[in-house]
C-alpha cells in the first residue's frame, strides 16, 4: 500500500485529503505545518506528498526545499494543494521541487487523478 503524507495547517482539509485518498487504498499519514511533516517524512516513508503552501512554523516552499534535500525524497511526486494561483509562484514552486498543483477548494475526483496519475 502506497504511503502520502499531507501536509496542511487546516484540520478540515487534512480530513477531506485523507478520507479522498484512504478510500481510493491509499494510506495516510498528516502533518500541521512544513516543520513537522519533514518530522513526519523522515518517520514514516512516504511514495508522495501532499502540502499547503501558506502554513505557519515552515511554509510549503521551505518545506519542499528541505524535503528534496533528504535522499529519500528525490525522486518522491510533491504536489501543492493551495488557494494561490500566481503563474510566479508556481514558477517558483517548480524549481523548489514540485511535481504538480492544485487549487484549492479542490474536487475529489481531481485529487484523485492527480495522485493516480503521479503515482501510476
């Protein structure tokens, strides 16, 4: 069973995240912000990463960065689940090492053939 850790400030969102993705087979593993789910990352192996880009303590973009730094995170899909749209923060997300972006408020269905098609 593949792993996705989600990373997202907001409960309700972590929720919605983790019953889209538990009832499609995949296992969940949540974080609050990006300073813990780098905590996170490192306990628990991840096959994927879902974050929030605007959090407290580390934002998504730190996150990221520091997530990519981790052997075990090279090659791992990170997709943004976040409100900003900016065509130059999703140039900027890209180079910190996203693989991919979603806008928030998001479509199960969406999240879903994101993960699917990242994941094969």
């Amino acid at each position: 069973m593949k792993t996705i850790l989600t990373v997202d400030d907001s409960a309700s969102v972590r929720q919605m995240v983790r019953l889209t993705l538990s009832g499609a087979g995949y296992q969940v593993t949540e974080a609050a912000d990006g300073a813990a789910g780098l905590k996170q990352a490192q306990a628990v192996p991840a096959q994927m990463v879902v974050t929030d880009l605007n959090m407290p303590v580390m934002d998504g973009m730190t996150f990221i960065r520091e997530l990519r730094k981790l052997p075990a995170y090279k090659g791992v899909p990170i997709i943004f689940l976040t409100t900003e749209s900016d065509p130059a923060r999703k140039q900027e997300a890209k180079q910190a090492g996203a693989t991919g972006w979603i806008t928030k408020p998001f479509q199960q269905e969406q999240l879903l053939s994101v993960v699917k098609k990242v994941l094969g």
